[in-house]
C-alpha cells in the first residue's frame, strides 16, 4: 500500500462498522494515525486496537461530544487533517411519508445530518489554522434518486449532507480545505443487511438496478474515501464522488 496518508491525523466516525471501519483500515494501511469514533464503545474500541490508534466514544448527534471530539484530537495530535463523517442510521421506523412519524424523522436527521453539521463546524477552525485539510461527508446514492421503497427521512437527510457539502467545499475552497460529498451504491455492511439483503426477494428487487448485478463491499468505498482524503484528489472540492456500481447511469441493465 502507497503511504499516501503518512502522519495525517484521520478521524473517522461510524468507525466500528461498515463503511466506517473499512476506511480505519484503508487510512492505517495508507500511513495515517487513525481516531476511531463510534458510539459504540465495543466495536470502536476494537477498530482502535487493530490498527493501534485512538478510539474516542463520541454521540455524533451531540454538539458538546463533536466540539470535544475535534478539539481533543488537535490537542492530543496537534492537527486535524482528515474528518470523515460518516456515522449514520437508518432505522426501520423511517419507511413511507404516510406512515414515517416525526419522531423517527426528527432522530434520522438528526443523526445524518446534524452530525455533519456539527462535525464540520468544530473540524473546519483546525484546518483554517493548518490552511489544509479534507472533509469527506457519506453521502448516499438516494440523495440523487428517487425510490418506491421509501425511506423519506434517510433520503432527505442525505440530500442535506450532499447540499450541505457542495456549499462548504466552495466556501472554504480558497483556504486549502476540501470537502466532498461521498454517494455510495447500496454497499454489504450491517445497515443494509439487517434492512433488506438477507430477504431474496427485497434483495432482487434492488439488484435489478444496479448493472454490476452485486452490492459494493465496504473496502470498494473506503478505496475512493482515501483517494478524497489523500492529495491524489487535490483539485477536487464541493464534488459529489458516486461509487455506485453504475446504478445512477443506468435504464436498461443486463440480464
Ligand atoms: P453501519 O451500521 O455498518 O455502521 C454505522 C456505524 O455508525 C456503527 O458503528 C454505529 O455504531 C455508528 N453510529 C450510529 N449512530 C452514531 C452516533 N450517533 N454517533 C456515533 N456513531 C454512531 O453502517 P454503514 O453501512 O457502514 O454506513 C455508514 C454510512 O454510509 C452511513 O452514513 C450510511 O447512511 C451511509 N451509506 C450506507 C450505504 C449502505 O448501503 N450500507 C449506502 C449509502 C450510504
């Protein structure tokens, strides 16, 4: 592996699962010294310990853990290079408008959006400082399009953090801070498994869509979240980077 993220301080949040600790991974192979957040202290800690960083029990939701969380890592490391912001839920209670209340839709944006907010707002001083440094904010491939299975309050939520990406990335633009929005496909992490994927049927229905006729795996995107974070993607900024197995260029796809 290239050491393209040699002594970046990453930190990652959502860190004990899926997407989040495939990119602990990845970041560690590529050099960086990686924090690991999760809500869940079990499985952050371990993501910590298998790559000898730090793990930070962190409520993404909560602006004093978030202010705490990025402040603490400039103290501890001196800097903050790289935030990927990526902790998210999708409960089972967010379905159809008709039936989603606003407590399930108030709990889903708070935590896939509000984080990013809050996220961004306590990272973004620390790299103003350093004059550099790369956010990447997860995204979905629904903040792009439309579907019948509904899940209104995630769909929303994402289209925020997509929105809310674009107008950082250019704000900050002149600063040496980048920020991009990441938009997987559906990818085989426990969010999607425990949602649909172990249902052949409700699976079916989806792999129709996608022309590589497979979900992604969670090392497929935490490639392209290193390539965000790394210097590779230098004159990218405010972009949204889909990593969908062709699903958003697609009418027909193959039998
Ligand atoms: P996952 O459920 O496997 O992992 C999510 C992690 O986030 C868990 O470790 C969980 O404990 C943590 N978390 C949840 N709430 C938190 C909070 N309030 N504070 C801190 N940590 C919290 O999920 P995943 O599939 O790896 O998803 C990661 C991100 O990717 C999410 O934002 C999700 O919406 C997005 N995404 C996933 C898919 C997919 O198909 N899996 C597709 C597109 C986007």
């Amino acid at each position: 592996m290239r050491d393209r993220l040699a002594d970046r301080v990453a930190v990652v949040t959502g860190a004990g699962s899926g997407i989040g600790l495939a990119t602990v991974r990845r970041f560690a192979a590529e050099g960086a010294r990686v924090v690991c957040v999760d809500i869940d202290a079990g499985s952050g800690q371990a993501a910590a310990e298998e790559v000898g960083g730090e793990f930070v029990a962190c409520d993404v939701a909560d602006e004093a853990q978030v202010r705490e969380l990025f402040d603490g890592v400039a103290e501890r490391h001196g800097r903050v290079d790289i935030a990927f912001n990526n902790a998210g839920i999708s409960p089972p209670d967010d379905d159809s408008i008709l039936v989603t209340g606003l407590e399930a839709w108030e709990r889903v944006i708070r935590v896939n959006t509000t984080s990013v907010y809050l996220c961004c707002r306590y990272a973004i001083p620390h790299m103003q400082r350093q004059g550099k440094g790369s956010i990447i904010n997860t995204a979905s491939f629904v903040a792009l399009m439309g579907a019948a299975t509904s899940q209104i309050a995630y769909t929303a939520s994402k289209g925020g953090v997509l929105a809310l990406t674009r107008e950082l990335g250019v704000q900050f633009a002149r600063e040496g801070i980048r920020v991009n929005a990441l938009c997987p496909g559906p990818i085989a992490t426990p969010l999607l498994l425990d949602l649909f994927a172990k249902d052949p049927e409700r699976a079916a229905r989806r792999l129709v869509h996608v022309p590589m006729g497979r979900f992604g795996e969670p090392a497929e995107i935490a490639a392209a979240v290193a390539f965000l974070a790394s210097d590779d993607a230098s004159f990218m900024t405010a972009a949204q980077f889909v990593v969908d197995g062709g699903i958003t260029g697609a009418y027909v796809t193959p039998l």
